[in-house]
C-alpha cells in the first residue's frame, strides 16, 4: 500500500462511521487506487487509531461494494467506474423520493421537530465531520417513514455511502445542500409531497453531476 497518502484526522479516538468516512473518500478521490491491498497495520497508523475501528470500517466498505475481501490478501480496493456513480445517482433520484412521498403522511410532529432541527443544526455548524453526521441523519429521516422495507432495502443497497460523505468532497455542497434542504422541509411541513419529491430529485440529482465532475479534478 502507497506510503505517501496522508490519511491522519486526528490523536483523538476515532468512531467507526469516521474511519469508513476517511477510507471512502479516499478510495472515492483515487488516493487509494484500484486493486490496492490495505492492510488494518499501515492503515491504523496513517490515520491514528487502533486496528479494531479500521477492521470494522474494512467490513463495512465491503458491503457497500468498495473494496473486496481476498483469502490471504485482506481487503482489495474494487473499481468504482463513473457509469456506476451515475447510476446509483440515477436510482437514488427515483427511489428516494418516492420513498418521501410514501413517508410524509406517517411523520410525526417528533419527525418535523427533528427535521428542523437536524436542518438547523447543519447551517450553524462550522465542523464537517458534524455536518456529515447531521447530512446522514437528515437523510434517513427523509425516507424512513415509509412502510415499504422493500424500498427501503433498494435504497440501502445502492447507496454505497456515497451520500453522506459528499459534503467532504464537492466543493461547495455544503451551502447548497443547505438550500436545497430549506426547500425540501418546507415542502413536507406545507404538506406539498409532490414537491417535497421533486425537490429531493434535484438534490440528489444535482449532487450526483457535482461528485463526477469533482472526481475528475
């Protein structure tokens, strides 16, 4: 494994979703390059932490399909092509907010409360890993209320992280997520679902265009 990317984000004990955080976005970026071996040693110590949080996010990037695990090799960086990002984007703009839509006649006033909150709590933050965290529980909340598992495991099966982690990654995100998710919330607390659904679309959407182009750089 290259010995020259620095993936150190602190001394301070690391969470799982945060060292899963590090590891996507350098797999994402090309820092960590196809058919790349990583081994739990060298990454613990680039990015500070012990072995245990870094075999787990290991597990959990094998699941979201971004690196394989080989007998004898340990985890392998898998290839992630553009026509699969774009794909998933794809999927994600249909099956999300139909997922809202389904959802918003079940939200409780504990769901808006936390909606505004969550929404609140993302533009007054100035700390990415708190925004990212606050970005995944908004999101979830979105889609959660509908009494579809079946859509719901579609959606948790396409995602591969993707979403959570972009704010890190495109420049910019972070303000116009902001907006975006303004005009979300308000469609679902006016009780326009219809709306609320074609916003979550272009979001996600527009994001989806963003995360290529910014690969690409």
């Amino acid at each position: 494994m290259s010995k020259t990317v620095d993936l150190r984000i602190g001394n301070r004990e690391m969470l799982h979703n945060k060292v899963c955080t590090v590891l996507r976005k350098a797999i994402l970026k090309g820092d960590l390059k196809p058919g790349e071996r990583l081994v739990q040693t060298e990454l613990a110590e680039q990015i500070g932490v012990s072995r245990m949080p870094v075999r787990e996010a290991l597990r959990t990037l094998e699941i979201e399909g971004l690196v394989t695990m080989e007998p004898h090799k340990g985890a392998i960086v898998r290839t992630i092509s553009k026509e699969d990002i774009v794909e998933i984007y794809e999927l994600r703009a249909i099956l999300e907010p139909m997922a809202l839509k389904k959802g918003i006649p079940n939200f409780t006033e504990e769901d808006l409360e936390n909606l505004k909150k969550y929404h609140q709590q993302m533009v007054e933050t100035d700390s990415d890993e708190v925004y990212t965290e606050l970005n995944a529980k908004f999101h979830k909340l979105l889609f959660s209320r509908t009494q579809s598992p079946r859509l719901l495991g579609f959606i948790e099966t396409i995602s591969l992280g993707f979403a959570q982690d972009t704010p890190l990654i495109i420049t910019g995100q972070i303000k116009k997520s902001n907006q975006e998710h303004e005009q979300i919330l308000q469609s679902i607390l006016n009780q326009n679902i219809e709306q609320a659904g074609n916003h979550l679309a272009h979001h996600i959407s527009r994001t989806g265009e963003e995360l290529i182009t910014s690969l690409d750089k």
